[in-house]
C-alpha cells in the first residue's frame, strides 16, 4: 500500500520537489516519523491507526536541504538533522516535541483546566495518539544548534541510555556530541583522516557509536572514554574496489542485539559488537548500493537495493533460515495504483509492517504487511 504524503480534506499535502522522503524512524506511540528534501525540507508523521491513518506535514525545517536523519527518544521526542543540498549552508539539529509531551510538561505547573487553555489542546481523556485534527496534535519544531559551522549535519543517532545526540557534519566528517540535558556542543574531532567517511551511524548494545572510516574501516566512538577508535575491522567489499568501500545504512534487531549494515558494493553483513567480528551474508540483489535496511518484528531483515536513478528492488534476509530474497520492484495497489522506483529510508512500525520512503520528485509512504512469525 502507498500513503500520500497529505492528510487530504482541507490541508495541502508536501508539493512535489519537497516530497523526496530521505529518513524514517518509529516513534514510542506507534507513529512513524518522516523528514523528505528538496527545495524545502518537511517534517511529517503518520498515524497507522485506523481511526486516523494519514500523513500530516508538521512543517518546513529548512530550505534547498533535506532531513538527512531522525531518532526517537522514548519520552515521544524526535530529533533529527539536516544538511544544504549543495553544502552551501550550516546543518541544523532540530527538535520536534509533540503536543502530548507539550501537555504532560504544561500540568506539572498547573492545573489541566489551565493547562487546556495554554496548549490549546482536549482534556485529557480526549488526548489520543491518533490524529483528526492537525491543528490538535501536531506539536512543534524547535532549532536546536548548528553543531559545526558551514556544515551540514550527515547523520544523528541517540546513544549514552539516551542522554546524547551523536552526528557527523557532512564535509570533513567531525564527529560531534550534542547534550539534551545541558545543550552544550562538543566536537570530538574528525571520524577520518582523509575525509573519506561513510555517512551512517549506528548505537551498539554497549552503548557505544559505531561508523565507517575510508575503505570501510569500522570505528568506535567510546561514549565512556570519549574517544574515537579504530576497531580493526573492514565492512566487507567486491574484490578491488576495497578504496570506494562504504557503509551506506545500518540496523540494529533489538531483540537478538544482532547490527546489520550494508554497502555501496551492495552486500549484506553482520557485526557483533562483542567479538569484534564481521559476516557477509552475500549481495541481496545485482545492483550495487543497499539504500535502506530496516529488521522486521520477526527478526527478518527488509532493505532497499539498486543505484540512484535505477530501478529499486526490496528483498528479505531471514537469519534462521540464511535465505536471502530479491522480493522485486516495489509496486502498489492501495491507495493508489504506484511504483516506486527511488527509495532513501524505511523502519519496523510498531506492528511488524515495514515503511519505504520512496525519494522521488513526487514521493510517497510504501506500507508493506509481511507475515510475522512470534519470536520467543
């Protein structure tokens, strides 16, 4: 199934050339959050529930620039990234807060007769997650820094049991930190020697944030030390092309603590934290470049295969049975009948259905229902 990106009736949806979704993540209530590019960046949600199930623009974060992350934090709070599209202007870190995190911090002062009338909000008993007016429950977007002059922010990820915001800006790659509690910036210094980075991050079980250096060099940002390591491990590679190796997108399943990552070689691999040791799994589909990855709720892995402006193809990896499936061109017949033939970020909802945000000039939300096996 697809979702336009509107709640259609009486609100405007993300024009085409501002629709081109380029991160997802899945917030604590069950709504997935998205961030799109273009001439402007949008930040938007939807609510899977059937009393709503609608995409609503919450608002613009940027202009000629694309949200190039998103993290959820558990409290209901969505930080995110964004980069210039031509690297002419600074990256911004950007906050969205809800209006149920608006209304709990409002009634702490006051009573919720008072606290209404400030938030312009429902009682509480008519505060539900799901969406029906926009105006109700869109909550609102807050700068936070700008974490390195004159560049964008590349990537963001939480980390530190969900106290600290760590990134990478997008042209010298300086791994930075950014602090929720205090809002202090800290710059931990470059993730590369010779700039030629991998763009991705990911948070480890043990807390720490991993990354790819040059050739595709694993490195460690310590969140107890403070320090970049090198862990001594390559993502792995096509033969030869070792010097162009990145790491594209990683993945973490939160239930087996198993990290999966994938390259612009497109091959699918693991890595464990705790041995320091890495596994291909093998190339998914023929194209090059994994441009997605996300683990469904019964452990199988989803992603996006194929080169930008190629046609993409979904497959599956299920890690019981080592199978690995090229599932072919995503194509939908509900709610419209669409291709999609460019994606850029998907995420697990919190019912096992699998998201694509396809990132063409006119984009929209991709739900695929696989079938879920419980896992024990």
């Amino acid at each position: 199934e697809v979702r336009k990106l509107s709640p259609g009736g009486y609100a405007k949806g993300i024009p085409p050339g501002e629709s081109a979704i380029s991160a997802l993540a899945t917030g604590a209530s069950g709504n997935i959050f998205g961030g799109t590019g273009g001439s402007r960046a949008h930040f938007f949600f939807y609510s899977p529930l059937p009393d709503a199930d609608l995409v609503v623009d919450v608002g613009v974060v940027a202009e000629n620039a694309r949200i190039t992350a998103l993290a959820a934090h558990p409290d209901g709070r969505v930080f995110g990234s964004t980069a210039a599209l031509d690297g002419s202007s600074e990256g911004r870190i950007f906050a969205y807060i809800p209006c149920e995190y608006l209304f709990e911090a409002a009634i702490e002062s006051c009573d919720p007769g008072e606290a209404r009338k400030i938030m312009d909000t429902p009682p509480r008993d008519s505060v539900t997650a799901f969406v029906d007016d926009p105006c109700h429950s869109c909550g609102k977007i807050e700068t936070l820094a700008v974490p390195v002059e004159g560049e964008g922010v590349a990537s963001l990820v939480l980390c530190k049991e969900n106290t600290l915001l760590c990134g990478l800006s997008s042209k010298k790659g300086i791994l930075f930190t950014y602090d929720l509690a205090t809002g202090a910036v800290a710059q931990k210094g470059q993730a590369d020697e010779v700039r030629d980075y991998s763009s991705a991050l990911i948070t480890g079980t043990d807390g720490h944030v991993y990354g790819a250096k040059s050739e595709g060099r694993i490195f460690r940002y310590n969140t107890e030390t403070d320090r970049i390591e090198d862990t001594g491990v390559h993502a792995p590679s096509l033969k030869g092309r070792q010097l162009y190796n990145k790491v594209e997108v990683w993945a973490k399943d939160e239930f087996s603590k198993i990290i999966y990552g994938g390259t612009s070689d497109g091959l699918l691999f693991t890595f464990d934290t705790a041995s320091m040791k890495i596994t291909t799994l093998g190339k998914p589909v023929k194209e090059d470049r994994i441009r997605a990855l996300t683990v469904g709720a019964d452990g199988r892995v989803y992603g996006i295969g194929g080169e930008e402006n190629g046609c993409a193809h979904l497959f599956c990896y299920n890690p019981e049975t080592r199978d690995m499936r090229d599932l072919g061109m995503p194509m939908a017949c509900v709610e419209e009948h669409w291709y999609g033939y460019q994606f850029a970020a998907a995420a697990t909802g919190k019912w096992g259905e699998v998201y694509l945000g396809e990132s063409d000039r006119i984009s929209h939300l991709f739900i695929y229902f696989p079938p879920i096996n419980t896992r024990e």
